[in-house]
C-alpha cells in the first residue's frame, strides 16, 4: 500500500516512521523540509515538496492522511486536496478534529466523489515503539482500504484499533476518550497530592505508585507514566502549577450537556485544569472581598504574597 502523510510533527512524523517500518510506501509532506530531509534519509520516506506534489506521486486509489492541527490547518489542506483528488481517492483526518466538522467534511467530500474516514488517534509520543489506538469512521469501502495501513499503525495487526462506525464516529470516539482521560488524571493526582500531604508518615510516592503498578484495581498507562516521573523526581519543583486543556475535553462536556447524561467528574476535571490556568485569581480576589464585608474577615494583601 502506498499513502501520503501530510504533516510530520511529533505524532505524523513518528506514525510515518512506523508505516515505513512496516512495509507502507509513504510520501511525506511537511511545512519545514527538514524533518521530510530526514524521514528520507532515516526511512525512506518519499519526500514531496507540496501538497500537489505529494499527489503527484500516488496512484489510484491515492489516500492522504492529514495529521495537521484541529480546524483551519486542516479545513485549508482539505480545499487544496478536492482539486487534486478524483472520485474514489480518500483523505483521512487523524489530528483531534471536532466530531461535527468531520461529519460535515465527510458529506462534502462525499458530494466530489471523494472518500473520507475521520481517525481518533492515541498513543502519543510512545506510538512509534508500542503501536496507536485507532478509532475510525468511515463508510466499510473506504475503511477496506485503509486496513493495511491501520494494521501496521495498531499494536497488533488484530488489537488497538477498530471501524467503530460511519464519518464523524472516529473523532467522537476519541473525545470521549480524552474526557475519561482527564478525570483519570486528576483523580491520580489529588490521590496523590492528599498522600504527599500526610506529612508525619514520611511517605514514598515514587515507592506507592510503584506498588500500585502490580496486582492493584487503579493500574494503567497513567500511573505507569507517573510512577516513572516520581521515581525521578517527587518534588516536581520545575514543573509550573499549569495545565494546559485541549479541545477535545471541553466538547466532551458540552456533548453531555447536549445529551442530559451527567459527567460530574469529567466536567470537575476541566475546570479544574481552568483554575490552574487562572494567573490573576480574581475570583479568589472578590472571594476574599465578599468574606471581608460580610465577616470582617481579614483580606491578605498582594504584597504578602501566597
């Protein structure tokens, strides 16, 4: 099989790498040339200098395979590739696209005869070594061509990754994905923040992370991740108290709005991570303002800081 990867970041690049080790021909585009130079050489990655050149070296039926950043990146490479394409071709969308832009996409597409197959993609930056979870959507035809190359991108040629249903089912897969992962996180770390807290009893994080690892009901990918950091490092004093939010948890919470089903922890977990973010505190300032007027409470000051 042979395909393009458009866009050869952290997660393309590597997915690009794992194709080309598994026996996929793969013509790799990118903005900066330097990492194309490199698949090339590393690889053997067929380099194109365009979109249209990337094109230009695939035969029918041609597949794209987008890994570029949500909305207009991805809606702009999109519009380049309609002309460039002929009916039966087929662009997949692996990057964290909103569920409702790819079934939008995928009708559209389908309207220039063109194929479109919406990818949730997990697996990070230790996909290339341990394989991605793939969730797709797609109509069964394009999802037949796109087999081998989901093959050799999964774990295991019949594990990791799944035809989950038509356009757009892919990319919602995965934000539901995204919003347990947020409230895995934050339980693991205010778990751990309430261990680290009983001070009197000393206690090892790195030793009880390790602990749970084995035989425990919590253990998973994220407590091994947090295991390994703690063994390291349990003060985490470089680390800056921020974390950042990516789209797919905030549609996650307004897909349960829109449903009426609730998700107190997966909508916790998301504010949570705004609280982090929050630099100025003013509400914690009117906060502290409000308990002043009402108790005569005392009102820190700024310059005393926190």
């Amino acid at each position: 099989m042979k395909l393009a990867m458009i866009g050869l970041g952290k997660m393309g690049g590597n997915m690009a790498r794992r194709l080309c080790r598994g026996g996929i021909s793969v013509v790799g585009y990118n903005r900066s040339p330097q990492i194309v130079n490199q698949l090339q050489a590393e690889e053997g990655m067929i380099a194109a200098t365009s979109l249209a050149d990337a094109v230009s070296k695939l035969s029918a039926p041609r597949v794209v395979w987008l890994m570029l950043p949500a909305g207009q990146p991805t809606e702009d490479a999109i519009a380049e590739l309609i002309p460039l394409l002929k009916t039966g071709d087929v662009i997949v969308d692996g990057g964290n696209s909103n569920y409702h832009d790819s079934v939008r996409r995928g009708a559209m597409l389908n309207g220039h005869g063109i194929g479109f197959m919406d990818a949730g993609t997990s697996g990070g930056v230790w996909g290339l070594d341990n394989g991605y979870c793939l969730m797709v959507g797609a109509s069964k035809e394009t999802a037949k061509i796109l087999e081998p190359a989901l093959k050799v991108l999964a774990p295991g040629t019949d594990v990791g990754w799944a035809h989950v249903g038509p356009v757009g089912s892919g990319h919602f897969t995965k934000m539901i994905h995204n919003g347990i992962e947020y409230g895995m996180m934050q339980a693991l770390a205010e778990g751990l923040a309430i261990l680290r807290g009983k001070e009197e009893f000393k206690l090892d994080l790195a030793q009880i992370t390790e602990l749970w690892r084995h035989g425990s009901v919590v253990r998973s990918w994220l407590l091994d991740l947090t295991a390994d950091a703690l063994e390291k490092d349990q003060e985490l004093k470089s680390v800056a108290p921020y974390v950042a939010d990516s789209g797919e948890g905030r549609w996650t919470v307004v897909e349960s709005i829109d449903q009426g089903v609730a998700a107190p922890v997966l909508t916790l977990a998301l504010q949570m991570r705004f609280a982090s973010q929050d630099v100025e505190g003013y509400p914690y300032k009117l906060l502290s303002m409000m308990r002043n007027a009402f108790g005569g409470h005392a009102v820190k000051s700024a310059k005393e800081g926190t």
